[in-house]
C-alpha cells in the first residue's frame, strides 16, 4: 500500500495545503491525515472554511472504493493492472478506437 501523510508529517499545514492534498490524496489507495505531535492540528474540522472542500474529497473517495476495491480482486487473480486504458476494458469497440 502507497500514499503520503495527507498534509505533511513534519511542519505546519496551510488551509489551502489541507485541501489540495485531500483532493489529491482521496485518490491514493492508502489515504490518511497524519501529522506529528509538533505540528498543528490538521484535522479537517481544525479548518472551518476548508471543510466542505475536503468532505467532498473524501465523498467522491468513499463512491469509488468499492470499484477500486473489485479491480483490487481482479487484479490479483488475473494479473492485470487495477488502472488501465479503456481498450483494455472494451478492446472491440470501435468508438473508442477512433478517438486514438
């Protein structure tokens, strides 16, 4: 599993920060905000105007796990990428061909 310490382990976290690395962070397999004892809060809720923001993040996180979740499985069993093109997907479709 992969992913960084959403805002930063060492230092302060700005507002702006926060919320650039939850909608960023939201698409990482392993997503945490973690910061060390010496830093500022940096919980979502320590930053009043960027809650709706990073709620929203972690929304559209919480929709997509259980897809990421059956590629996760397929993956595993067969050997292809969790992540790939569409062709892989629908290697027949011609709509998808023309738009190379």
């Amino acid at each position: 599993m992969t992913g960084a310490d959403i805002g930063g382990f060492a230092d302060d976290v700005t507002e702006e920060l926060l919320i650039r690395w939850h909608q960023l962070g939201a698409w990482y397999p392993f997503c945490r905000n973690h910061n060390s004892k010496d830093s500022i809060d940096q919980d979502p809720a320590s930053f009043p105007d960027a809650f709706d923001r990073i709620k929203t993040a972690i929304e559209i996180r919480y929709e997509l796990l259980s897809y990421w979740y059956t590629h996760f499985v397929l993956s595993n069993n067969s050997g292809r990428p969790i992540f790939r093109a569409t062709i892989h997907n629908f290697p027949n479709d011609q709509n998808i061909l023309k738009r190379q």
